[in-house]
RNA sequence: GGCGCGGUACCCAAGUGGUAAGGGAGAGGUCUGCAAAACCUUUAUGCGUCGGUUCGAUUCCGACCCGCGCCUCCA
C-alpha cells in the first residue's frame, strides 16, 4: 500500500512514487521574511512537515528543501521605511521564522536564501534569452514571453488562448511584449536594493527563485513541489514556465497545495482582527503543542475553522495523549504475555497508515489513535493489561509522535523564550496572566519536582494528609500537577 | 463574469450507494482521603434547502441559498 495523494497538476488523487528508486526530494514554498509568519502560513509548513515524517516513516530518504525569500517589493519598502539594509531587515524575521519552526516542532528542511542565488538566477534567465522565452525591456528588466510557452495554464488549468491581451495592462509595465508576460528580472530603481549580474543590475522577480535553487538543490526534475493554495497561480504556474522551457524536462512531478484556513469561521485577515501568529497565541498561554495539534487535525486539503475554542480542544487532546503514555511509561502492570493488545497494536497501525497513505488523511490517523487509547486505558482500568503489552502500545503511539509530534512536554520552556522575546521587543503589556502561569510551570527543574514528589509520597503513606495537600498546593501554586495513582504519583506541567 | 472547494450533533471534524469515525463540551455513573486521571452510559431516524435517479442517498444528478479560494507577488 502505497501514499495516495492529490496532484494539483492532474487534479486527481494519484499514487506517489519517486523518481528514483527510495530516495525523494521535495521542496516547498517558504516565507517571505518581510513579517513574523502566522498560523495559515504554518498549517502549510506543518502539511508538508506531516508529509516529510509520513514519507520517512513508509521507508523512503527524503530530500527537503524551502526557501526563503528574503528579497521583494515589501521588504524592500518596509526596510528602507524602517532605515535599515535590506539584509538587517530579513535577519530579524528569519530568525523569528526559525524560532516558529522550532517550537511548533516543524523538522528543519535545508533552507535556503533568495540572495545567495542571485548569480544563479541571472544565469538562468541569460539561458531563458538564449532560448527565445525571455526578452529584455529597454529599463534592463527581463520577462518571460508566454507566448512561446504554448503549456502555459496547465496547473491553474486557465486557458490564456482565448484571453484577451492587454485587458488590465499595469501602467507601470508598459514595455512588456503582452500583459501576462511576468518579471523574470527586474531593473534597479533609486535607493533600491540591487546586484550587479552578468544580465545587468537589479533584482530577482518572485518567482526565479524557486526555479533556480529548486534546480540547484534537486535536479531538473524531482518529485515534488508544494506550498499554500493561493500559490497555485501564478507562482507556482510561473515557476514550470520558467523551469520547463528551459530543460525541456517536466519540473516537479506532484503539486500539492493546502487548503486556506478560516479564524472564527471568517478569512482570516488584519482588518477583521482575528489575523493571529503562533506568538500572538503563544502569548495569549496556548501551548505550542496545541496549535502544533489542531493545525493537524484537519487533513490539509480541507477548509479548517481555527478557533480559541478548537484551540482549548487541541490541548485537551494533546493531554489526553500524554497523559496516556505517562500512565504506560509509570504504571505497574502484572507480568504476563501480550495477549489482546497485540490485535488493538496492529489494527491501530494499520489504520494510521491506510489514514495516512489516504491523501495524509490526518484526522483518520487520530481517530485510530484515539481508538486504541480509550482501549487500553479500559484495559488498564480492568488490570487486563500485562507488562508484555507496554512496549507494544507504546511502539504504536511512537509511530503516532513521529508524524504528529506533541507528546514532548516543552511547551512550558518554549513559552518561556517567547515572554522573553516579548520583553525584549518592549512588549510586555501583551504577555497574558495564562502566558505567565505557562512560564511559572517550568521554573522547576524535573529534578527538584521529583524531590518534592518524594516527600509527599512519604506523607501519604503514612496518612499526613495534611502535608501531602500542602505539597500539592505548593506545586499547584508553580503549575504543577500531581495526579497519584495506585502505582505512585505522576505529574505534569500545567 | 470564468475556474475550483465546501456546508455533517452544542463545538471541532472524518466518512460512505445500504442506513452516521474520532475528539472536545454537557449530563448521569464507577473509581477515589483530597485532587486529578481513566472508564461506562448519554447527546444527529439525521448529514444546507428543494427536486430527480435508485429497491435504497447524507453519499450520484440538477436547481437554489450560504461560506471559502484563485483569476494583480496573500500560505
């Protein structure tokens, strides 16, 4: 059974198979440093992140990489607005977009810059000339002519023959030879940002970029090419112009897209205030882990409604699974050979994976989760489960983690960097009281938690009830949670 | 206007030509020194509306209503 997934390019569900035998390489449309990125661009980067671990997960050596544009009209205009390079500009957001990547435990894929291809890319559009699919315009920009690119559409599926040329000319680009024509290269304007090439001065269009350094990095042909949907056109469109005349090869075999989110059942947007970014929430005392959750829930190709309320069930979730592997990790279990669990084991496996091959059918995955976890917690509650099931349930839920990745309990220290980051930036008025209880949860180190857990062990066992409360006020009252079982006690960052 | 996607319980949400996964929340219960966790029961004769095809449709077809995306560098 192999991974099923939507080709944007076919519009069909399609089976994924590599160029070459087991080996992938992939890349994806990354940020535009120009601004901290926020969840829409996230859900996108988590998809392909799902995709990337499902994919190694099935056997497969994956190649990944993204890009990131740090070169374009706004960060042009913002930096020059802010007074600084356009280098120290993007500096600060890239950072801010790794910092992101890490805490939503997105796998780094090798990244790469827009300006440290600009050579690369001038090469790329002196060959495009050379060909007759590129032309010069008298200010020293490059276009591509469309008009020799008769497969121009294929991945829109928009049919520019019977389009009228020239309907909506931008006045500003009155030398181009036909309205659709796109910049390849666009010629350097006063106090802009600019590089001396072997086709002249100027800077980058949007979309040569990712043709070249995809090129660079994979090969003129490799197996797939994603981003969000609104990606689809022209960029991504754009971008097999550009590259498929050039080799006269297919560029990226699969195109896959995720579906935009909605905030509270509306596009999310800054004018309708609910446009949020994983800091904003974090600040607001939502867990990475949780945003991480409830961008996966929703299988990528479907509208997802991010909400608060979503955002409280998310963490829930995230709880319930981990309090899940602490109940297997701690308990004691009567020694005994597996026995039914073996059948729940294999069946959840196998429905994860069928969920997962079925075009990253994420929430089925959860579901076969969820399933198996209500099982073996009845299990355990009937003293059925034997000490020979543990590391079988829990080999089962590790695969789960390493597609999903939440059970890591770090939340609390991430939180912590980002109230820290928000002082830093003078913005201490947005830290939440919840953001604070968060950060408070992990001034304790394990070790001195487990410390204060001994002694109230002690207490319990010799029935000083009265100190084994104050223990857990006092633990409580730093954001941790105790929860004593028959087995001994386990405990939890709020 | 052109092209495309979707409307499933209080909320999020999967799915199928044969009678509705999973999670959250609520209610009741079991367990329990306290506090949790966990488990059990319960909450859609119903899947936007109206027609049609069919032995049978939430699932296919049509119309309509509503939401969303692309058609100008927004993931």
């Amino acid at each position: 059974m192999a991974l099923r997934l939507y080709n944007t390019l076919s519009g069909k569900i399609e089976e994924f198979q590599p160029l070459d035998d087991n080996r992938i390489r992939m890349y994806a449309c990354g940020p535009t440093v120009y601004d901290y990125g926020h969840i829409g661009n996230f859900r996108t980067f988590i998809a392909v992140d799902l995709l990337r671990r499902f994919l190694r997960q099935s056997g497969y050596a994956v190649n990944y990489v993204m890009n990131i544009t740090d070169v374009d009209d706004k960060i042009i205009r913002n930096s020059a607005r802010d007074g600084v390079s356009v280098k120290q500009y993007t500096a600060k957001y890239e950072k801010a977009f790794l910092e992101d990547v890490e805490a939503l435990n997105i796998e780094q894929p090798k990244l790469v810059r827009a300006t440290d291809h600009i050579a690369e890319m001038a090469e790329f559009i002196a060959k495009l000339q050379k060909k007759g699919f590129a032309y010069r315009s008298e200010d020293g920009s490059y276009y591509f002519r469309i008009a020799n690119f008769p497969a121009y559409g294929k991945l829109s599926k928009k049919d520019f023959a019977g389009m009228e040329d020239g309907a909506r000319v931008d006045v500003d680009e009155y030398d181009k030879d036909n309205a659709r024509d796109f910049a390849l290269w666009k010629a350097p304007k006063p106090g802009e940002a600019s590089w001396e090439t072997s086709i002249g001065p100027g800077r980058p269009g949007w979309h040569i970029e990712c043709s070249a350094m995809s090129m660079e990095e994979l090969g003129e042909s490799f197996d797939l090419h994603a981003g969000g949907e609104d990606l689809i056109f022209p960029h991504h469109e754009n971008e097999i112009a550009q590259s498929e005349a050039l080799t006269g090869k297919p560029f990226a075999r699969f195109w896959m897209h995720a579906r935009f989110l909605l905030v509270e059942g509306e596009k999310m947007s800054k004018s309708l205030g609910n446009f949020f970014t994983p800091r904003d929430l974090m600040l607001k005392g939502h867990k990475p882990s949780a945003i991480r959750f409830l961008l996966t829930s929703v299988p990528y190709r479907n509208q997802l409604n991010f909400t608060f309320d979503g955002l409280k069930q998310a963490a829930s979730n995230v709880e319930k699974l981990r309090n899940f592997q602490s109940r297997l990790t701690q308990g004691q279990f009567p020694a005994g050979a597996p026995e039914n669990m073996v059948a729940l084991a294999v069946e959840t496996t196998e429905r994860m994976k069928a969920g997962m091959n079925d075009d990253l059918n994420t929430a089925q995955a959860q579901a076969a989760m969820f399933d198996m976890v209500r099982k073996a917690n009845a299990a355990m509650d009937a003293n059925q489960l034997k000490k020979d099931d543990v590391p079988l349930l829990l080999a089962v839920l590790g695969k789960f983690d390493e597609i999903f990745s939440v059970l890591k309990d770090d939340d609390a220290a991430k939180m912590k960097r980002i109230a820290e980051w928000a002082k830093a930036e003078g913005r201490e008025k947005d830290i939440s009281p919840e953001l604070l209880d968060a950060v408070r949860a992990a001034q304790l180190s394990d070790q001195q938690v487990n410390q204060k857990l001994a002694e109230m062990e002690q207490a319990r066992r010799t029935r000083n009830f009265k100190a084994s409360d104050a223990i857990r006020a006092e633990l409580a009252a730093a954001g941790i949670v105790v929860e004593n079982t028959k087995d001994g006690a386990r405990w939890k960052r709020k």
